[in-house]
C-alpha cells in the first residue's frame, strides 16, 4: 500500500527576472515589477511530498526528521536569504522563475531520496501564486 507523506519548509531569497540583451522598457513589458533591477524578495513556502510503500518493519515511508535535515541542507540552508540570481551558480545562467526554482529544488531533492519514492515539490512564491513539479 502507497502513501503519500509531506513535509513544509520556509525559505527567503530576492531575485529578479529578466532577459539580459532586453532593454529596461522591453523587461518591465513582459515581467513587469519583477524585473526591478535592483531586484525583489519572497517568502517562499515549500511543500514536500514523498509517495511510496509503508515500511512494515517501521511503519513510515520515511522518518520525517530525515526529510526535514534534507531540505534544511539541501535547499533552505543554500537558499534562504539569497539573491537567486547572483549568489546561486544554477541560476546564472537560468532564469529564476518559481518555475525553475521549483524544478531545481525537485533536482536537488532526487539525488537525495530514494528512487523507490515518487517525489513531488509544491513552491509557493506568493500565497496565491504556487508551481508544481513531479520530475
């Protein structure tokens, strides 16, 4: 039998979207605030779930405390309070779209966690505005 468990995190970082060889008025055309050049910041919340069989001998799919160390160091710890565009390599040469992050993140985790479990990662960039990747 399959579950489905997921873990919340928290995680601030600035970025700013734009297309380097666009001028200023073309940039604010397509992304409007968010390609302020001196950059804009989120609270970005994150949602962790992980899919797979119960393990009859500990009756998890995964120790929660275990997936709660991988985010801290693999994606908060790295992340939070970061300008996305300057301080992350990834991003310098991606846009750092909720998209993007959302599949980096989702990247990030699947070398971490075992195969055997479908990963699926929920970014939320505003309370109303959310991306989801299940690789």
């Amino acid at each position: 039998m399959k579950v489905t468990v997921s873990r919340k995190a928290h995680f601030n970082a600035a970025h700013r979207l734009y297309i380097e060889n666009w001028s200023d008025k073309e940039n604010t055309k397509v992304f409007g605030k968010c390609s302020n050049p001196n950059y804009h910041g989120h609270n970005y919340e994150l949602i962790v779930s992980l899919t797979g069989e119960i393990d009859p001998v500990t009756g998890m799919v995964i120790d929660l405390k275990d997936l709660k160390d991988i985010i801290k160091k693999y994606i908060e710890d790295p992340l939070d309070h970061k300008n996305l565009n300057l301080d992350v390599e990834y991003f310098k040469s991606v846009m750092p779209s909720a998209e993007n992050i959302c599949i980096y993140i989702w990247e990030i985790l699947r070398k971490q966690i075992d195969l055997d479990k479908k990963l699926e990662v929920v970014l939320f960039e505003t309370p109303r505005n959310f991306v989801k990747f299940s690789g």
